[in-house]
C-alpha cells in the first residue's frame, strides 16, 4: 500500500496554463505558500495548441497579405509560403511541445509544481495521486476548456481534428473541411488556406463573427473567399465518416463533400468534469459562477479564474482575472479588507468583464472592445453607432494599396462616453488598446477630441469616428 503524503500550502492552483501561473505569482509575491498542479505541459492551451502555435501560423500569411497590397513589393511574393519553414516556426514557439522552460519559472518564482492529475477531495484539499495538498486560503481552478464535439453518430472513429490538431499539424492537408464560424474556425481556415490546403468553411449561421458587428464576419468572409477558400453559410453537418484515409461530410442540404481532413471548431467545454466539484457540492463538468473577485459562488475558499468561468474565453482576459483573484487571496489571507481604496489596486481586486478586447487574426484583422451597437441596445443604453470606412484615413491608403475596412464606434448618448469599438482591416488589432482605454476608462468624448492621433497612421480613424458623431 503506498503511504500518502500531506503538504499543507496557503494556495493551491490547478492549472499550470497562464492564468494558473499568474495566480501562482501574485500569491508568491504576497508571501502566500503556493503548490501548482498540472497533468500536461506547463504552460497550457495558449502555449502548446492555441495563441502562440496559430497566430506563428497566422503571422507569414498576414505578412504576405500585407506585402503583396505593395506596388514594388507584390511582385517579389506572388510564390507559395514555404509550408515546412512556417511549421518550424511554429515547432519553435511552442518549444516542440516541452515545457522546460515553463517549469524552470515555476520554482523561480519560488512555487512548487505538482505533475499529475488534480482532483478536489473536500473542502480546501486536492488529491495529486498519492500527494494530499491541503490549503489553508484558497484553491484555485484554473484548468480552462477543451474543444466540444457535435453530437454525430461515430464522430469518435473519424478522428476529426480540433484546435489542438490545427495548431499542431506537421502537414498540410490537401483538403480541409472546417466546421464553425467562430474565431478558431476563421483563423484556421484563413492559416491552412494559405498553407496549401483547399478549405471549405461550412457555417450553420448566416455569418461568421456573430458575437461581433455582422459588417466584421462579412469582410472575413469575403477576403477567405477570394484567396480561395469555399464559405457557405446556413449549412449544417448531418453526418461525417472515414473511409480509406477520405472524410466524407453530408450536409442538410444532402450534399457530399470529401476531404483529407475535417476541423470541428464549434465551441469550447469546462475541463471540470473529473477535478472532484461533486465532493465540495458543485456539479462535474459545470462553468463556475464567480463573484467580481472570482470566488466561486455560495462559498469562501473555491475560485473559478479563467475559461472555466465561462465570463470570456481568452488568454489575456484570464490573466487580467489572475491577477484580481491573486489580489483578492491575499487580502482576504491577511483579514483586510479587497483594495479598492488604494488608488494603485482600484479595481484589483474586483473584475471588469465588459471592457473586453479581442483580436481576430485573419486577413482582414477583426478587433472589437466593450458593447456591439444590438449589445449595447439589448442592455437599455442609448446609443448610436458611427461608422467610418477606414480607406478614408491617410494611414490606410499608405499601409495597403486598395485598403479595405471598417470601424465602428458606439456612443453612449446620455454620457457621451463609449461603450465599444469595432475595427476590421489589416493591421487593426494594434489599434485596439486606444479603443480598449477609452472604454474601460469612460472617457467623456469631450476629452477624446484632445487625444490627437500621429498622422499619417491608422490611429487617425479616431478623428474620422468623432468627425462623423459631431456631424450626424
């Protein structure tokens, strides 16, 4: 019989992901004891199979985009990308799938990590195969999500590709169904396009993008279809089989279309359904709800920081929640009071989950920030929503010849702040913090009209938005 080992620890984190290490190390630096725990590689999702493998995918076909918009420069980059060249790239990033690195920060930081399976075994205890780790403050889920399956007869023996096989893929495949319209599906479809796979997209709904403005999913949509890949939308996969190495997808309409290879990428499941919720009452393979400090409701020791809180499944938007849950620990820990006072930690240990930025990097880029103009109605603002076509910007037409975009800016009316902000067209995500500041920060348009943008830069879109305001 193995004899059980005891730890005792002020924090335990389950998740060795982003948010777990950022909750890791503002514990530490508040003098909290923290034990980490994680079955796969440290470092997580973003590290291995999402933002850094896709968007090394996603970089030389942008940057080929951009070039070939460049009289003087298309000409030198009409060829195909050198497939091989880019996965290695992209092998490099991920670290070729070790963590070393990851661990090596871990104990730099002075907490001490824990490989294996984590389960919660009671209240303030976690079970890491013959290890107890029990914590006096705080445990933490942190253990993100998994992509989701549809519900279609022997899915399981077709062996279909998801996020993770996406980013990770050693090949191109000569065709590639990807199924979804979401942000994982347009990257994907606009990465391997370019890649030399022949994509089609096929979408239940009548758009890609739809948590965004519809204008963002229809210029994505129109950019894919003319580097070549075939998007139909209002289209639903009945059934999918393998056959000899060949996928064969039917579709509502009856329609057969063969393929090497087929992406699901139509939503994200809590990794929750085996980490030990039913011995603390709460109900395996559920989202956590959680406070504004990211404690999890109905209790005073359980946190639910990052996707598994379902409140926006993003990297840096769990990190941000880390960072507030870490605040909020350490408070607590010290039997003070969260530090809302101290203008330096106002809010930090207390969650904004409506000023959320997001990037899309297909080509054209998507960028959105805070409420759509049907979000911002469905909440009872009201707003107007000011539109500028982003060519008519001096930036615009000196980063691409035949530059299209759009952008979006909705105007709380009552307060003359912004409630969100949506830009579309290459290079956009670097604009997306000025939007993200004057949302989270409610500045009054008044004030916006001194924030003076350097020209000539895609920045000057915010003169335009606040010309076309004043003038309609």
């Amino acid at each position: 019989m193995t004899e059980t080992e005891t730890n005792l620890y002020d924090v335990v984190v389950l998740g060795a992901g982003p948010v777990g290490e950022n909750v890791a190390d503002r514990t530490r630096a508040a003098g909290l004891t923290t034990a980490v725990v994680e079955s796969e590689l440290v470092g997580g999702e973003c590290s291995y199979w999402a933002c850094m493998p896709s968007k090394a995918l996603l970089r030389p076909v942008i940057a080929r985009a951009d070039a070939r918009r460049l009289p003087g420069l298309r000409e030198a980059v009409q060829g195909p990308l050198d497939t091989t060249a880019v996965l290695a790239r992209r092998n490099w990033f991920t670290g070729d799938w070790t963590d070393d690195g990851q661990v090596d920060w871990i104990k730099s930081i002075g907490a001490d990590l824990h490989r294996g399976h984590g389960r919660l075994t009671g209240p303030r205890t976690v079970t890491v195969g013959d290890k107890v780790l029990t914590a006096r403050h705080a445990v933490v889920v942190a253990t993100g999500t998994r992509a989701a399956l549809p519900d279609l007869p022997g899915i399981a023996e077709v062996k279909p590709w998801t996020s993770r096989e996406a980013t990770s893929a050693q090949s191109a495949p000569g065709r590639l169904v990807v199924v979804g319209g979401g942000v994982v599906a347009t990257e994907m479809a606009t990465a391997w396009q370019a890649l030399g796979s022949q994509v089609t997209l096929l979408v239940r709904g009548k758009g890609l993008l739809d948590r965004m403005e519809p204008f963002a999913g229809e210029l994505v949509a129109e950019a894919l279809t003319e580097a070549g890949a075939d998007v139909r939308t209002g289209t639903s996969v009945v059934s999918v089989t393998r056959s000899d190495g060949t996928v064969v997808v039917v579709t509502d309409t009856g329609e057969r279309i063969e393929a090497d290879e087929i992406l699901f990428a139509v939503g994200r499941a809590p990794r929750t359904d085996d980490i030990g919720l039913d011995t603390v009452g709460l109900a395996p393979g559920s989202w956590l709800t959680v406070d504004d400090s990211l404690r999890v409701t109905g209790t005073d020791w359980l946190y639910g920081v990052g996707d598994v809180n379902h409140r926006a499944l993003l990297t840096h938007q769990g990190k941000y929640q880390a960072r507030i849950a870490g605040a909020a620990i350490a408070a607590r820990a010290a039997g003070t009071d969260l530090p809302e006072s101290d203008p330096w930690s106002a809010h930090a240990a207390t969650a904004d989950h409506e000023s959320v930025p997001q990037v899309v990097f297909t080509d054209p880029e998507a960028a959105a920030v805070g409420l759509s103009l049907a979000e911002a109605e469905q909440a009872g603002h009201r707003v107007r929503a000011v539109d500028v076509d982003m060519s008519s910007v001096a930036g615009a037409g000196l980063y691409a010849e035949g530059y299209k975009g759009r952008a979006r800016m909705v105007v709380d009316l009552e307060q003359e702040i912004v409630r969100g902000v949506t830009f579309v067209g290459p290079g956009v995500g670097e604009l997306i913090h000025s939007a993200t500041i004057a949302v989270a920060g409610q500045v009054p348009l008044a004030r916006l009209w001194h924030a003076v943008p350097s020209y000539p830069t895609l920045s000057e879109v915010w003169l335009r938005l606040l010309e076309a305001y004043r003038d309609n």
